[in-house]
C-alpha cells in the first residue's frame, strides 16, 4: 500500500475519482526530518534575554505576538493534527536594540480540562476525545451521541478588535489577551452577539478601526456564509464584540455541504467571499464522535465543483447580481484587494488541489527520508495569483466576450451569460518561484498598502512542509529576493514600516527561524525590507515550535 493510501486512510479524507491517488506533483529527494517543528515545549511565563547578533534598529519599539501550537500530548494520549496541539503564545519585547522572549500557554477551558483528567477531554480538528474510562460501559456509549463541542484553543492568530488584542481559532470563542504580560483575561463568543457558528482568524481592518470578518449559520433552510462588521469603537470600558451585525449573508451552494474558508478578500468598497471546492459535509461532522472519527474526516475536496467568487458591497451589504466563477482551487490567505478603473483586483495564495490540509497529521511531520519526500511531492504547490473582477456588466457586450481590458494583464473575465463570468488568473510569479517551492504565508505593508494599489508583498517559500525560506516580491517585473539557509525554517514575515515612512518597503521584516536539528537556537530575524538584507537576529537560549501567525504591537 502506497503512503498516500496509506495516508488517506489514517485521516479518512475522501478521495474523489477524478484524483489521481499516487499524483506527484513535484519530485523532491532528501528533505530534512523536521519533527522537532511539534515537539511540545514548557512555557516561559517572564522575560528571558537574547543574544543579539548584528543590529536591531533602535526605532522599533514593541512586542512581536505570535500564536501557534506548542504541546501535543496530554497524559498519555497525542493529539493526531498540527492544528490540534495547544495554543501557546509568545512574545518577542523589542526596545532599544535589545529583544526579550516570554510565552504562556492559553489559559482555554479545553487546555485546563485537558491538564486535570491528564488526556484529551476536547475533541479538535483531527483528533477525537476518548470517552472517560471511569464511566460505565453504558455511559460511555451515550456520551458518543453528544455533538462534538467547539473547542476554544484559539492557537492560529492575534487579532484585534476595538483596540484589544485576541487570540483566534476558527470556531466560535475568542480569548481576550493582555499583550504585555501574555496573560488569558476573558473568553469571548461570537454566538453570544451574533447568529454565526465561528467566525475566521483572519479579519479585515479598515482605517477608521472598522473590523470585518466572516462567520457561518446553519439554519433550517441550509449553511449561510455571514459577512460581520464589528465597530471601531468601545461604549463601555468592558465592550468586546458589541454591535457587531451581519453585513450579508449568503447562501451555501449546497445546503448541507458548505465550502470550508480560511480567510476572504477586502477592498474599499467590497467584500469578496472565495466559495471554494473544500467541502464540509455537516452531517459527518455532527456525527463524528458517534463514529470515533476526528472532524477533519468531514472535510473533503471536490474538484467537479468550480470556484465561487461572491462580492458584496460593504456599504449596502447587497450581493452583486453577477456571478464571478473560476476553475476549482484552494486558497488559505488572500494578499491583497483593490478596485482600480471599474475592477476589482483580487491577489491570493492559490493551489489547484484543495487537499493539503489533511498532510499536516503529526505522524507526517515526523517523518524521514523517503517516507517524507513522499508527503511532500504528493502535495500541490502554492503560488501567487491575480483575479481581475469586472464590477460593471454592459448587458450590451456579447457573450464570449474578455471583460479585462487592463493594459498588459493576462487574467481573462469572460462573459458566459447576462451575469455570468468565467476569470482564469494570471501569475505573480516567474519561473523562479518554483525552486523555492511556491509561496504562502504572504504579507504587505497593511496599514499603508490594503485595498489600496501596491508594489510589495512577503511570504514564505515552500520547499519543504514548512516554511524554509523568505521571499519578497516586486510586482513591478515579478523579481524575487530570497533569505534561505539550510536547515533553518523561518515563519510568516510581519512588515513593520519604519517612523515616518513615505516608501512601501521602508521598514523591516520580522520573522522567527526555527532550528529543528539545532538544539535551542531558534531567534528572532530582522531584515531590511528595502534591501532583505539580514540587520540582526536575537538568539533565544530555548526551543520553540514552528507557529502560524502573529502581528506587530508598536510600542510608539
């Protein structure tokens, strides 16, 4: 039996015919074992110094938040998905050239559940808690028909609303986190303010504070997809998510299989929800305890489907009337959106195989040799890709018809119908990108360049099954520029712009590098981000796990 037999067989994601079961989609040999990325470490709740080599600049000032799993075993019993392990946070202090670390786990009600019976208690996305052996045979047997629980181990994201800093996963509860000190101060549930099941990880924020996020309902009618607005501001002193509403809420295609997201697109004036072929089939989710199987055996590819590309005014919170498709893809993070002359330019981070998720099992990252290679060059690449959107339909223009008319832009928008349209992308890319195995992860200077027309963005190359390389991408000729060195696994690059800056690029990029096959030197790396030449790293004398995403608190 093949690995990827083998492997779709432990994780029970369901392969459709028109998959080739043994597709390799690259074909890579001698990839590094990278199993220290998910060891679990021990959390360290006050500052500790760091040796600095070269030089941090002396204007940044504030605390580097990062969130990501950081222990994944209780007791005896192991957690089966990378995105299960318990959200630890850290925080890298930086002030004066000089870097402290500290990180604490979240203080969840899963996390204490788990650390008092000393096993799982909380199923997560690829793991199912085990019934209490203590029960009896017939109170065990009930306690399957119970509906697998939300868990609150937000360990994928900060992120703010109304000035305040949270720690999100993507179910319903949020925890409120004090950023100087780490500490967990309040658990927060969206279903409490708002008729939504969850909302993403990955909110929007627009100048004036406004955050906008994305959330689903399931209703007797079928799945919605929610569009939410929280506002900028706070009533009371104790606010958290008061007056957040439902912008739009759009129908699920299939009723009771909606399409799984990550993130969704924001320009000025619209919202942009990718409806992709990722499936998540409700009722082997609500029954996956009944069955011993983890929620992710509920999500599944289903490449005969195309790609969905809903806009929705933000303004009105009206659904355009025009039906924007493209061939079935996977996207995880969105780079950024803006309208331009009547379209809507829309870069993401795309693969035509939506099955990645599911090669993230921890016994996959633990891997070596040929056993590893094989996971890798199974999974489909990531690259950057543009969609450009045409926001007004002349009923005039005959059918067939390339609505792009964009000087120099090889994306195509063809009319297919009164308000259908077909879009194929164009790369962000040249050739080179695939030597460093695609790209995810991406960033942009934020708070100058989102919804708004850019130049730069920052991501990770993938040549392995993390991050192992850094990328910065000029657009103006699709030049990359790349910090890589071997065995060093840096993650998701933040853009801090320097005081005063009028350039885009003036500024650093903060990333952490792990160091599996090193003992306990991981540091923190700062790069310029005009030049990507490294300024300075910050040595942390101890091990830390590769995590998801973070953001920078300035300290000004």
């Amino acid at each position: 039996m093949s690995s990827m037999n083998r492997l779709n067989s432990s994780t029970g994601w369901k392969k459709t015919r028109s998959n080739n079961k043994d597709q390799h989609f690259t074909n890579v040999h001698g990839l590094p074992c990278i199993e220290n990325l998910v060891c679990s470490v021990d959390e360290t709740t006050e500052p500790i110094t760091t040796t600095i080599t070269g030089n941090i600049p002396s204007w940044i000032k504030g605390n580097f938040l990062r969130n990501g799993p950081g222990k994944f075993e209780i007791g005896r019993s192991s957690f089966n998905h990378w995105f299960d392990g318990m959200a630890l946070l850290h925080q890298f202090h930086i002030e004066d050239g000089k870097v402290t670390y500290m990180s604490r786990f979240l203080n969840s009600d899963c996390y204490s559940a788990n650390l008092e019976h000393n096993r799982i208690i909380m199923s997560e996305f690829g793991t199912v808690a085990m019934p209490d052996p203590c029960k009896n045979f017939f109170q065990r047997f009930l306690s399957r028909f119970e509906l697998p629980k939300p868990t609150d181990n937000a360990n994928v994201s900060f992120v703010q609303y109304k000035g305040d800093y949270y720690v999100s996963t993507e179910t319903n509860f949020m925890h409120k986190i004090d950023p100087v000190t780490l500490e967990t101060k309040e658990k927060v549930d969206w279903s409490k303010f708002i008729a939504v099941n969850g909302a993403t990880a990955h909110p929007h924020v627009d100048a004036d504070g406004t955050t906008y996020n994305m959330g689903n309902s399931y209703t007797s009618k079928g799945a919605f997809y929610n569009i939410i607005m929280v506002p900028p501001n706070k009533v009371d002193q104790k606010d958290t998510l008061e007056g957040a509403t439902v912008v739009c809420s759009i129908p699920s295609e299939d009723k009771s299989k909606p399409s799984y997201y990550h993130s969704f697109a924001v320009s000025e004036n619209y919202v942009v929800f990718i409806e992709q072929p990722i499936k998540m089939d409700l009722l082997k989710i609500v029954t996956s305890k009944l069955r011993g199987k983890g929620i992710s055996e509920g999500v599944y590819w289903d490449p005969k489907r195309n790609t969905v590309f809903h806009v929705v005014n933000k303004r009105t919170g009206k659904l355009s009337l025009v039906k924007y498709s493209a061939k079935p893809l996977s996207t995880f993070h969105q780079i950024n959106c803006y309208e331009e002359n009547g379209f809507l330019i829309m870069d993401m981070c795309c693969s035509d195989d939506g099955q990645a998720i599911n090669n993230y099992m921890i016994q996959n990252l633990k891997k070596s040799g040929d056993a590893l290679d094989e996971i890798y060059n199974t999974m489909c690449r990531v690259f950057p890709r543009r969609f450009v959107l045409p926001l007004n339909m002349d009923s005039d223009i005959p059918c067939g018809q390339n609505l792009n008319t964009r000087f120099n832009s090889t994306a195509t928008a063809i009319k297919t119908d009164k308000n259908k349209v077909f879009c194929t992308h164009e790369d962000l890319h040249g050739d080179d990108l695939h030597e460093y195995g695609g790209l995810e992860f991406p960033q942009i200077n934020y708070s100058m360049c989102n919804s708004h027309h850019y130049r730069y963005f920052y991501g990770c190359g993938f040549r392995h099954l993390v991050g192992d390389s850094l990328i910065k991408m000029d657009l103006q000729g699709k030049q990359i520029t790349v910090w890589k060195h071997a065995d060093m696994y840096p993650s998701e690059p933040i853009f801090v712009p320097s005081p005063g800056a009028v350039e885009e690029d003036d500024g650093v990029i903060l990333s952490v590098v792990i160091t599996p096959n090193q003992d306990k030197s991981t540091f923190l790396l700062v790069l310029d981000g005009k030049t990507f030449e490294e300024l300075g790293r910050a040595e942390v004398p101890i091990n830390i796990p590769y995590g998801f995403h973070g953001t920078f608190q300035n300290g000004h």
